[in-house]
C-alpha cells in the first residue's frame, strides 16, 4: 500500500476541510471544548479497546494508561500488523520516554507528520495531546485509506455515507456533526447492509435519543462496533464532535466494507445497462430519420421523373422556378439529415465495438447504402429533370418562332392568292378562270398572253415562299408543336390551291397560245414594265418580309452577324432605287407615247397589274422600316451584350470558388494524414476548417443569384468558364459532407482512443505504421500491405502453414466484406481488440450473482434496493422469469438477460 504523507494539528476549533492540516506554531496551552473533549475520551477509549482486546488487554484512563509507551506500543503493533522495537521495562521517566519516542517514530515512518506532539507531553499525561496523538493514529490507519470513487480519507467516508442513505428519508448527509443528531443516518446504514436488524419505516425524526440508542446498541450486539458515543451527549451538544463521529462512522466502513463487492457489481451493471439503453434510444432515432428521409425521397423522385411538357413557355418557365425553389430550399435540409444520418449511423456502430455489442443492423431498405442508392436515383432524377426544363424551354421558344413566322408567310402568301377586291386584284385562281381572252380582240389577247407571262414569272416567285411555309409547317410537326393540326390544316390549303393554281396557269397559257395568231403586236413598253416591275415588286415584298422577320440570337456575334447582314442590304438600296426610277420611266414613256399618239391617259397596262403607285407606296414603306430594323437590331445587340456581361460575372466567382472548394478538400485529406499532430490538434484544425467553410457560404449563395439572373435571362451556355451551377453545387455539397464525415471519423478515433485506453503516442504510431504502409495513400491497405505492417509490428507470420492461417484469421476480422483492402478505422479497431479489456457477458453474469448473493436467480426487491430506480425497472421489464428447479415466487432469470445484452439487436 502507498504510504500517504500526511499532517494532523489538534485543537480546541477547526473547519471542515482543515481537519487535516497544521499549522506551524499552536497554542500549547490551548484547552479542548468540554463536551467535544468528552465525547472523544469516550469514543477514543472504545475505539482503542476495540483493537487492544484482541491482544487481551485494554485501557480505563486514555491519558493515564498511554503514558509508559507499552500500551501506546502493543496498540500500534496490533492495528499495523508489524512489529515495533522491543520496549524497556523500566519505570523511569526516561523509560516511558523512550518507549512513546519509539511510537512516535513508528507513526512517523508511516507518513504522518507529528507537529508540536513531543513524548513528554504525552508522558505527563497531557489531555490535549494524547487525544490528538489518538486521532493522528485514527487518520492514518482507520480513515486515511478509505476510497470511493477516486476520493479518500474523510471526503472518501463523506461519499461512502451520502451514496449508503441517500434512498432515505429524512435522511441528509452533509458533514460529520449536525448531520447525525438525530441518529436517522446511523439507522440508514445500519438498514442500508442489513435490513433485518433495523424495522426503518417505524422510526421517528422526533426522537434522536431513541434513535442513537438504537442504533449504538444493534450496531455493538450484531455488528461488533463498541459504543464509541454516548446519545445524551450527542442530542445535548449543539456540534457535536466531529473526529468522535468520524471515528464511530469509519468502524461501520470496516464493518460492511464486504458489502463495496455488491455495489461494485451493481455500478457495472448500471454501466452496462445504461450503454445499452443509450445504444437503442439511438437506433431508434436512426429509424425514425431513415424512414423520414426515404419517404421524402420516394415523393419527390416520381416529381422529378415527371416528364410531361407543357403548351407554353410561361408554364415551363413556372415548372422552372419550382425546381429553383426545390435546389434551394427543400433539398439542402435533407443535405444535411443524410449527412447527420451518416454521421449517426458510425457513431452508433463505433459505440457497439466499444462495449463489445454486435453491430447495428438497420430495418431492410434502412441500411446507409440504401438510403446511399435512393439518394443517388434522386440526384440522376434531379439531373435529367434541369436538362429536360432547359431543353424543353428552347423547344418552346423555337415554335413560337416558327409559327409566328408560319402565320406571317401563310398570311402573306394568302394575301397574294385571294387578291385586294378593293383594289380590283381578284384572287389568282378566279383571275387564271376568266374566258375575257374569247371575245378579246388580237390586240387583247397578246396582251392577255404577256399579262398571263407576267404571272407566270410572279407565279416562280413564288415558288419558294410556297416551299418556306411547308418546311415551317414541317419542323413544327417535327417538334410536337401543339396546335400542329391547325398549321397541317393552313398548309395543306395553301398547297393544295397552289397546284390548283398552277393546273389553271398551264391551262389559260394554252388557251392564249390558240389565239395568240390573232392578236396583234404589243406595246414593249407596257411588257418591259410588266417583267421589270413584277420582280422588283417582289423583291420590295421580300425585303418587306425580311425587314419585319422575327429574330432569335443567344450571343453577341449572333446580332452582330445581322447588323452586318442588314447594312449589307442597306447598301443595295441605291441600286435598287435605280431600277425603281428605271421601272418609273418606263411607265412615263408610255404616258408620253400615249399623249403623243392620242391614246387615252387612263389607259392601264394590260401586261401587269402593278402600278406606279403601288411601288411607290411599298418603297416608302421599305425605307421606314429600314429604321425601325436598325433599332432592334440595336436593342437586341445590348440586350445580347448585358448577357455577356452576366456570363462574365458568373464565370469570374465560379473560377474563384471552384478552386476554393478543391483546395479545402487537399486540406482536409492533409490534416488526417498528419501524424505528428494529436486527434485533438487534428479536430481542432478541422473544427477551425469548418468554420472557414461555413462562413465562405455567402460566395455561394451570390454565384446562386448570378446563376438565376442568368436562367431568368435564358442564357444557356457560357463561354468563359467551364463550371457550371451544377458543378459548384455538387462540390460544396461533397465538401459540406467530407468536413462532417471527417470530423465524426476523428470524433470516433478519439472515442474509440479513450473508452479503449490508448495513448497519443500509440495512436501516432497506428498512423505513422498505417501511412508508411499504404503505398497508394488512398486511405486504404492492400493485404500485402497489411501483412508486412504486422509483420513489422511483430506478429509471427513467417511460417508457410501457421503464418497464412492466422493472417486469414486477422483478415476476417478487419475485411469481413471480403473488399481485399484495410481501412484505417478497421486497423485501430484490430489493434485496440488486440490490447482492451471491454465487459463481457460473463463478467455481466458475475456481477447480478454477487448482487443476488450467489444465487441463480434474483429477486424484484434485491434489484430495486441494488440499483437506481431507472436502471431496476429496466431490468425487471426485460429479465425473463427464471424456470430452474430451485425457483421461487418472482425469481428472474439474470443469466439469460446479460447473455441476451451482448446477443442481436432487437432493432
């Protein structure tokens, strides 16, 4: 035993945690109060007799009998066990000096600081240093080694002595004076160790004397404890003595110390119980958040699937920002509850091992790489369902495009086919119908024939705006346009009076060939402005359509390419007003031949049914819009150049915040694989890490904004950077969980370091021995790897037969999944397994049978006096009943509940 140094003063007066020191100087003289004095010659004596019996003798006077040395002897050598210096029998002074000297030595030697206690004193009989002299030997051999969960001496008792009657009432221990009084407390220990002595319901606070008497006397007749006290002394002292009570209270200590057995056993199987109740409670919140997260998972995916397209852009664009709300306000709560599952999931697992429990296995689909997978089905869902919004909105947007542009072409074309009846220009199919050609004189019908060329050439004009409008009608069809019955309907109207109209062309021409033998020559001029006219009408109706065209670009180059295109026609305005003023003059020539040779000046052209002012009128009306396309194109080439501007900006955070985001993942990998540093050191970066992470969320947030300025704008690609959203999302999201899944992996080594027992240093030397040996640094050994790492740790694997057979032992146990690779976690649970000493079923056993003193079973009562109210109700929910041949009423089967403790999981 080690030997505890300690100082002892005794005086008149102390506090309750100075009982212990000494100061250097005290005042000789000093008197004891005399009801404390009292009480300690009596409890002293006693206590003194109580030892010194055993060596068949005793003392009467404690002052008197102590004064020659050989009873102060005899007393230490019968509490020590050891013998002391043989003691001279003379009867002089010196003699009994020399004899309390080799007593005061033999106190000495055992630690004990002895401060103004001279053998003089106690040879002459001083009253105040015998007594104190008797406490230091008190303290030393019946207090000082006292221990209850890590505190000793008097703290160590004080403990001893709340823990014994706490479940009592009217029962308070606070000290050793004012707390026993009553004499309740010596009652509850006395019934706390044997409650067949002591009936405690039946006692009354009110009664202190009896109580004490009680107490004092049960305690002297069954438990061998001498009446230290005297009751009347005690109720009649205001404080009473505290070293007096101290010394009583440390005998029932020695007296049930065999009773320390049971409530060891009992605070094992509280340990026990208590881990277990813990490890549920979190495999039933595991549950309860995988069953949460699953069914969210399996409402939004069939959402996600959905891939029915909508009639409008407007209604794309909704399903469009419902997504958006989706990506940023119900996704990353569930972000964060499959991480924090995860993060569950391996502490809970890390715990099992720790107290030697077998793994958790979750309810069937609740597995981690189940929630793994349909978290995965959600993310390829999510994938496919942006692209398909993105493409779906593109889609839209060109049919709107191609029937607008559909609807002008059919209009225009419509327009020239039904004629102007305002303007006496019937519909082409009733104009090709007319039989004006058979009472027409020859002169008329040449005309009629060159007006009908004249057609012709305006019919081949049109041929291709004919074919624009089917192509139209066709890449509608193509693109599921949903009004394409409609457009079908229009086209095949259109088609279908354009063959009619060209079987009516061909038939009128052979009709004016038959008499065209019969007409006369035709005026030249009239014919010349008829095929003059006709294509610069046409081509004015052309540049009309061009000019009024709808437009859809997505870059700056885009519009640039038509601003070109556009100043490129503008440039060919003079040529064309050329051939306009050419065309002009024509028709004045024919108004001046006309006045020259007396024909009529309303005379029409009966080649062509365009006029002067027809052109005129669409020329000026080229020349207006040739402005207002300036203006779009404008318009729309800073519309195109603020894109790029957006583009800009959100490739600029992105460049900066993809790198970011790859650097924080080096620096976690990093701090793992650092070995000279502690676990402590390594979450304290990590924690450190993760509060740069978190703050550095704002970047994310302003590059989401950019992100959605950019959608809003329906800008869909981007030049200047090659991340995308989904790429920053996706790493921030892998950094968010590798920070988390690093700190818990930490937050397990340490755990598994401490319940474990490991020391840095052996954790240092785990990595240090795992990075050297994982060749590819990938936070993994090859078994290869791992057999040369035990090797070099001293495991005998080098003969051929024995040295395979156990390394197939070790792998099974660190690669029971047959992967072929060791992780790190697997390595420090292999070396810990190695080295700990965890609870086992049978020490589980051991303890309930010391609890039900060696029986096989154990009764509801002896649980409920044992443990705590909590852990006993647990026990008697769960413990079968016992069925052995020596059963009684009520008995529990402890045997199979600790073996059911370290069997399957109920969850």
């Amino acid at each position: 035993m080690t030997q505890i140094e300690t100082t002892v003063e005794y005086s008149n007066g102390y506090e309750e945690d100075e009982y212990m020191l000494q100061e250097d100087e005290w005042d000789r003289d000093l008197l004891l109060d005399p009801a404390w004095e009292k009480q300690q010659r009596k409890t002293f004596t006693a206590w003194c007799n109580s030892h010194l019996r055993k060596a068949g003798t005793q003392i009467e006077n404690i002052e008197d009998d102590f004064r020659n040395g050989l009873k102060l002897m005899l007393l230490l050598e019968v509490i020590s066990g050891e013998r002391l210096p043989k003691p001279d029998r003379g009867k002089m002074r010196f003699h009994k000096i020399a004899n309390v000297n080799k007593a005061l030595d033999f106190i000495t030697s055992k630690g004990v600081k002895l401060v103004s206690i001279g053998a003089e004193e106690i040879v002459d009989g001083n009253v105040k240093m015998t007594l104190g002299m008797i406490w230091t030997i008190i303290l030393r051999f019946a207090i000082q080694d006292i221990s209850v969960e890590e505190t000793s001496a008097k703290e160590g008792l004080l403990l001893w002595c709340q823990r014994k009657t706490a479940p009592y009432r009217n029962v308070n221990v606070q000290n050793f004076h004012l707390s026993w009084k009553d004499g309740l407390a010596f009652c509850a220990l006395i019934h706390r160790h044997r409650p067949d002595l002591i009936d405690y319901a039946k006692l009354n606070k009110d009664d202190p004397l009896g109580n004490l008497n009680l107490a004092l006397d049960i305690a002297e007749k069954h438990l061998d404890i001498p009446k230290m006290l005297d009751a009347e002394d005690i109720v009649n002292t205001p404080k009473p003595d505290e070293r007096a009570i101290m010394t009583y209270v440390s005998c029932f200590y020695h007296a049930f110390a065999g009773a320390e057995q049971a409530e060891t056993a009992a605070n094992r199987i509280c340990k026990v119980l208590g881990v277990n109740q813990e490890n549920e409670k979190m495999m039933e919140e595991y549950e309860k958040l995988a069953s949460e997260l699953l069914e969210w998972i399996r409402r939004t995916t069939p959402w996600l699937e959905n891939r029915a397209p909508e009639k409008t852009i407007s209604e794309m664009q909704q399903k469009l920002e419902d997504f958006r709300d989706y990506r940023r306000q119900h996704k990353p709560p569930k972000v964060q509850e499959k991480c924090q599952l995860e993060i569950n999931f391996n502490t809970l697992q890390t715990k099992l091992r720790i107290s030697n429990r077998p793994n958790f296995m979750p309810s069937e689909g609740k597995m981690v790489s189940d929630i793994a997978s349909a978290w995965k089905g959600l993310e390829q869902a999510e994938k496919g369902y942006e692209e398909w919004l993105l493409t779906e909105i593109r889609r839209l947007q060109r049919l709107d495009h191609l029937a607008e542009k559909f609807r002008q072409k059919a209009s225009a074309h419509e327009t020239w086919t039904a004629g102007e009846p305002q303007t006496l220009n019937p519909g082409k199919d009733e104009l090709l119908s007319l039989k004006d050609f058979e009472s027409a004189s020859l002169f008329e019908v040449r005309a009629l024939l060159r007006k009908h060329e004249a057609f012709e050439s305006d019919l081949a004009a049109h041929q291709d705006r004919v074919e624009q409008i089917a192509a139209i009608a066709q890449e509608l069809n193509e693109l599921d346009f949903h009004d394409a019955a409609t457009v079908n309907e229009r086209c095949q109207k259109i088609c279908d009076l354009w063959d009619q109209l060209g079987t009516l062309t061909q038939k009128r021409r052979d009709a004016l060939e038959r008499t065209e033998k019969l007409l006369e020559t035709i005026d030249q001029l009239f014919l010349e402005f008829a095929k003059r006219a006709a294509p610069f009408n046409n081509w004015m109706e052309g540049a009309m359509e061009d000019l009024q065209d709808m437009f859809i670009v997505h870059t700056v180059e885009e519009v640039q390419s038509l601003v070109l295109a556009h100043e490129q026609f503008k440039a060919t305005l003079p040529e064309a007003d050329s051939e306009r003023q050419a065309i002009l003059g024509i028709q004045a020539e024919v108004q001046k031949i006309a006045q020259s040779y007396g024909i009529s000046p309303d005379l029409n052209n009966p080649y062509s049914t365009i006029s002067t002012d027809q052109l005129s009128a669409k020329w000026d009306q080229v020349k207006q819009l040739v402005p207002q396309r300036d203006s779009s194109l404008q318009e729309e080439l800073a519309l195109q150049q603020s894109h790029e501007r957006l583009r800009r900006q959100f490739a600029a955070q992105a460049n900066l915040i993809g790198p970011w985001i790859q650097t924080r993942m080096e620096e976690i990998g990093h701090s793992t694989m650092e070995v000279s540093e502690t676990l402590e050191d390594q979450m304290t970066q990590l924690k450190q890490l993760e509060h740069v992470i978190v703050n550095y969320k704002p970047n994310i947030d302003t590059l989401e904004g950019d992100h959605q300025l950019i959608q809003e704008s329906l800008i869909f690609d981007n030049k200047h950077t090659n991340y995308t959203m989904e790429h920053i999302r996706v790493g921030w999201e892998l950094l968010l969980t590798t920070i988390a899944r690093t700190i818990n992996e930490i937050e397990t080594q340490i755990l598994t370091r401490d319940a474990k027992g490991i020391s840095q240093e052996q954790m240092n030397e785990f990595r240090s021995s795992f990075n050297h040996f994982d060749r590819k640094k990938n936070g993994a050994m090859e078994a290869d790897d791992f057999r040369a790492c035990l090797i070099s740790m001293g495991y005998d694997l080098g003969s051929a037969l024995q040295g395979e057979a156990e390394f197939a032992r070790i792998m099974l146990l660190v690669d029971a999944s047959g992967t072929g690779v060791v992780s790190f976690q697997s390595f420090i649970d292999f070396m810990t397994r190695e080295t700990a000493d965890t609870d086992t079923a049978e020490q589980v056993v051991a303890s309930f049978r010391i609890l039900a003193t060696d029986k096989p079973y154990i009764l509801v009562e002896e649980l409920q006096r044992e443990l705590p109210a909590e852990q006993a109700e647990y026990c008697i929910s769960r413990m079968p009943p016992y069925t052995g041949p020596d059963a009684v009423e009520g008995a529990l089967d402890y045997t199979s509940f600790s073996t059911a403790l370290y069997g399957e999981s109920d969850l």
